[in-house]
C-alpha cells in the first residue's frame, strides 16, 4: 500500500484519481480548498491552497507521501485570459513548487497538463512543438516547465476536454453540459469547426498509476483516439444516452467572441501511451458507454 496525495482532489479528474488509488488499495490524502471537506471517510482530506507555498511544503512534509498528483489548475479558459496573473501563480509556479516539495521528500510526481500547450493547426505527438494562443495554454505549458526542472522524473500527462461524472459538484464538462440539455429538451450549441481528442478522467487516472506502476517518466498524450467535431460528440452522447430528437445546433467558434482564442484542431496524437501500456486507449463511444453503466 502506497502513500498517495491528490492535490485537488475535488476537482473532476483529482476525484477519479482519489477513486482509482482507493481502487488499488492505497491510502489516499487528498486536498480541497473551500471550506469543508467532502463527505468521504475512506480519504484523509487536508484543506490547501498551492499558492501558498510553505503550506504546500508543510503538508508534503508531513504527509510524507510516495506518490503526489497534481490535478488542481486554473482550467476555466477566458478566466485565464482575464486574470493571467492568478493563472501564472496556480498554473505555474505552485505546480513547480508541489513538484519540487515531492522531489525533496523523494516522491515520485504526477502532472496534469493540457491540449491547448498547441495551437491546433493538426494532430500533435508529444514531440510536436507547443505553441499556446492563449494565457491558459501558456500558463499550462510554463507550468509543465517548472515541473519537470524541479522534478526531472515526473510523469507529465496531457488531457483534452476531460469527462466524466462530477460527484462533488454541479460545474459540467464536455459531455454533462451537452447531456444536461439534451435531456432538459434543450437546443445544444456546438462547434462544428473546433475537433478535439476528448479524455475520460477514469482513463486518464487509470493511466496515471499504469505509468507510475511502470516507473515511467517524461510527458504522455491521454485521450479517446478519436479526433471529433464538437457537434459530433454531441450525436455521439445523443445515441449512447438514447436521447430522441436531439437539438443540436452547429455554431462556429468565431460566432461566440470568446475572450481568449481557441485552437481549433488540439487532437492529441495517443500512440507514445499505447505502446508504453501495451493496449488501446478506448473510443470516445466505449467511454460514454462506461458513464452509462456507471450513473
Ligand atoms: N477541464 C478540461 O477540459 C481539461 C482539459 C485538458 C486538461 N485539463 C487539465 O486537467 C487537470 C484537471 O482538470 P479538471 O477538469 O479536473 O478541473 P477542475 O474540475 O476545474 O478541477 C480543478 C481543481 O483545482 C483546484 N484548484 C484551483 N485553484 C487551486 C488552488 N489555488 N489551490 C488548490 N486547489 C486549487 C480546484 O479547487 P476549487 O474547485 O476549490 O477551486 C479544483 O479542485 C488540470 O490540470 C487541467 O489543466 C483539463
């Protein structure tokens, strides 16, 4: 049984990681930083805010951990654009501190990063050369910096609009704000021009503790292989969820005049993790599959 931290353990993916380490028998701290910790007696919470640094060192000290995660960002896109400062600080430079107070007490390090280090002109390795359009994906891609200088064997996992079932809170993702609405018999406005490579957090977590598991390190592309329109993934949620008569309403991204731009093609190229895990990272369809059976 190994020590495991989640930082940000309340998040989307921070509870699908909390989940798949109780899974496999760890002890699992976890972090959240409003004021009360949720209502799960299997996790030992610890209330954190990473931008304070010597808290961040004070709670790795203490909870002398094996492995740390970190799964809490800034992920709200034009929120970043409007405070790029606050996105620098929790993005940026607390990622590379939480690494840096993992590497000291000899924890390995897991990173969360993002598709938007890209400016989408087409499918990327993990070899293709980033290039943010945004302060999101540039705080993202700074952050993963900071990581690997303070932590040069820590695995670095880039994700793409991530899904799944948010237990602990109302906020939605990619595929529970198109279901909310289909549903609720709502018209669903989607991009017809921006394609994305979608990732289930229970991939993503599965993922993390198979690279961990494999003493891998070094930066890995996670997500559904399929690289898919906005409004396709919405047909796609309409038939596995068997929503009838679904109102899907194809927009463009320019349509929106969103505050920061958006790359429009960020589908992350999977190959590098199939082959270190031997086995296929599986269809945004089996995934929507998987949410279904598991409501
Ligand atoms: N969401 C996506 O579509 C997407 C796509 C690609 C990559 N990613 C990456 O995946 C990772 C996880 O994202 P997610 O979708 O799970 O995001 P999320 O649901 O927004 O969770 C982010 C977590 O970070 C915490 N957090 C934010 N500021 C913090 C601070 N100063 N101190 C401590 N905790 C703080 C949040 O806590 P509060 O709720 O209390 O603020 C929340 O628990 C991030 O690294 C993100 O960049 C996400």
């Amino acid at each position: 049984m190994a020590r495991v931290l989640d930082v940000g353990g309340t998040g989307l993916l921070g509870q699908y990681l909390g989940q798949e380490a109780l899974r496999r028998g760890h002890h699992v701290i976890a972090t959240h930083r409003g004021r009360h910790a949720p209502e799960d007696e299997r996790i030992e919470w610890h209330r954190l805010d990473i931008r304070d640094a010597s808290a961040v060192s004070a709670l790795v000290r203490s909870v002398r951990p094996n492995l740390v995660l970190n799964a809490a960002a800034i992920t709200d896109v034009d929120g970043c654009e409007a405070n790029p400062d606050e996105a620098k600080h929790v993005n940026e430079t607390a990622a590379g501190q939480l690494a840096w107070s993992s590497k000291q007490v000899g924890a390995a390090f897991v990173h969360i990063s993002t598709d938007y280090v890209f400016d989408g002109a087409g499918p990327a390795t993990e070899d293709t050369e980033p290039h943010p359009l945004n302060a999101y994906g540039a705080t993202k891609l700074f952050g993963e910096r900071a990581v690997r200088q303070a932590h040069p064997d820590s695995i670095l996992l880039r994700l793409s609009s991530v899904f799944g079932w948010n237990r602990l809170s109302s906020k939605t993702n990619a595929v529970t704000w198109i279901l909310q609405k289909l549903e609720a018999g709502q018209e669903v406005p989607l991009f017809f021009d921006q394609k994305v490579t979608p990732t289930y957090a229970k991939t993503a977590a599965e993922v993390a503790f198979d690279l961990w598991d494999q003493h891998a390190s070094g930066v890995f592309h996670v997500s559904c292989p399929d690289c898919a329109s906005r409004v396709e993934l919405g047909r796609a949620v309409a038939e596995v969820f068997q929503i009838s008569n679904p109102r899907l309403h194809p927009i463009s991204v320019e349509s929106m005049a969103l505050r920061a731009k958006r790359p429009l093609a960020p589908c992350l190229v999977v190959r590098k993790v199939e082959e270190t895990l031997k086995r296929p990272m599986p269809t945004f369809r089996a995934c929507l599959e998987d949410m279904k059976a598991t409501r």
